[in-house]
C-alpha cells in the first residue's frame, strides 16, 4: 500500500511544473497545458485522499466531476483560442493587448 | 521493495519526467504528443489510488478528447511552426529564472508541508476504513451519484450543455462574436 504523502509529493510536483508552464510559456496552448497539469495534480490529490472516504465516495465523485469541468473549459478555451488567432494571427498572449480594435 | 511499489513510482517517475520534457521541449508537436504519456501515466497512478472508474475517465476524456482537440487548435493554429519542424534556437530569458524561483519556492512550501504532516496519526484518517482492493468501487459511485450527490451532478449537466453551446457559438464562422 503506497502511503498518502507519495501521493500528495507527486502531485505537488506535477503542480509546479505546470505553474512554471503558465508563467514562462509564449504560446496559449502551452500556457493551456500547464493548466491541464494543475488541474491533473488536483485530481490526483482528491483520488488519494478519496481512499479514506469509502462510504461518502466524496474524493473520487469529485475527482470524477473535476475532469468534466476540466474538459468542458478546454473546449471553451480552444475555441477562444481559435478566434483570437483569426483575429490577431497570433496565440502569443503577450502580444495580444487589445479588448477592441 | 515489492512489486506493486516497483510500479508505482516507475509510473510516478514517468509522470513526472514526462511533465517536465513537455514544458521544456521546444518543438510544439512533440510536446504535445508527449502530453499523451503524461496523462497515461497518471491514468496508471489513479489505479494505484483504487480508483478504476477515475482512471479509465482520465484515458477517455483526456486522451480521446482533450488531445485530439489540442492538436485541431494548434494545427489550426501554427502553420508555419509545423513548416519548420527543425527545433528553434535556445535562448535563456530573465523571465524564465524569476518562473523557475516561484516554482521552486513553491514546491519547496508544498512538500515541506506534506513531510511535515503525519497523516496516519490524523483522526478520520484513522478511523476510516480504506477501500480495500477488492472493492466494488463503480457500483459505489454509480449510487453516490444518483443519492447524495445528485445536485452537483445535474448542475454539471446544464454546466455542460452550456459550454456545448457556448464552444460552438464562439467557433462558428461570421462576423459577429
């Protein structure tokens, strides 16, 4: 049986290499895969904990609903991608600082 | 060590090496595709946590969907970085040290909390009985689901339907946005 704070190191780990993706990264879709590393190690988090939490099943419900959200948000932002790219022929977030033309 | 830890932190040191060439690599493509091993393998670590409904959620929502949808947006996207497939010359930032200071601080406030924390002296730790590994655990969340947490599965579905509709009224072809 693989103790609790492996589960919790891992993750922490996981989270910082995607907050250094979404501080560091010039591209909209790289910054997007830091966030999907993020939420990734919240989930994994919730799934380690839910171990204990057998007859409310709370850890693995939520688990189970943070990867809908997480999907749902990914197609809402690729799409948003898409269209400030049409917009600005670029993904570069930080050469996109216009709200209107 | 027994063979179960074996391959745990195998998959763990796959997770995390994986992570880290895919924010590091500098060809786009490839580190895209490397995403896949990351999220496999964390598909692997859910199984190590009994949660075999989570994992086969993960491999797929993640990889059939999510993946085959970052690569239309970034092929939709970057047409002339898939032309030139050769990797672009590496050049260190200053705001690449100042990211790699926070994270680091970060991660060193993170797993020093968690060494710090006993968690098999914690109270509802210990008096929880765990699941075990013969467990029936998708008939449990099949009935969670349905009695105690209904409400935030219906509000997932309307959540759902809107971001549908949403997605598909922010990618359709006109004018207006």
């Amino acid at each position: 049986m693989i103790p609790l704070s492996h589960f919790l190191i891992i993750s922490a780990c996981l989270f910082c290499i995607g907050l250094y993706a979404v501080l560091t990264k010039k591209n909209a879709i790289q910054i997007l895969i830091g966030i999907e590393f993020m939420i990734n190690a919240a989930v994994l988090n919730f799934v380690a904990f839910g171990r204990y939490d057998k007859e409310n099943g709370g850890g693995q419900l939520f688990a189970l609903f943070a990867i809908v959200l997480a999907a749902a948000g990914v197609a809402v932002a690729l799409a948003i991608i898409l269209n400030v790219y049409k917009h600005f022929k670029t993904i570069d977030p930080s050469k996109i600082d216009k709200l209107k033309d | 060590m027994n063979a179960e830890q074996l391959i745990f932190y195998f998959f763990a040191a796959l997770v995390l090496i994986s992570a880290l060439m895919v924010v590091t690599m500098q060809n786009l493509v490839r580190s895209i595709f490397l995403f896949f091993v990351t999220l496999f393998s964390l598909a692997a670590l859910y199984v190590f946590a009994l949660a075999d409904f989570i994992a086969v959620t993960q491999v797929v929502i993640y990889v059939g969907g999510v993946l085959v949808l970052m690569l239309f947006a970034f092929m939709l996207s970057n047409k002339e970085l898939l032309n030139s497939l050769e990797p672009i010359k590496r050049t260190f930032k200053l705001n690449h040290l100042a990211g790699i200071f926070i994270c680091l601080s970060f991660l060193f406030i993170l797993v020093s909390l968690i060494v710090q924390i006993d968690f098999s002296g914690l109270d509802w730790i210990k008096s929880a009985a765990p699941i075990l590994e013969g467990d029936n655990t998708i008939h449990a969340i099949g009935m969670h689901s349905m009695t105690r947490y209904l409400l935030p599965f219906e509000v997932l579905s309307v959540f759902l339907m809107m971001a549908l509709i949403g997605a598909a009224h922010l990618a359709r072809k006109g004018k207006k946005i």
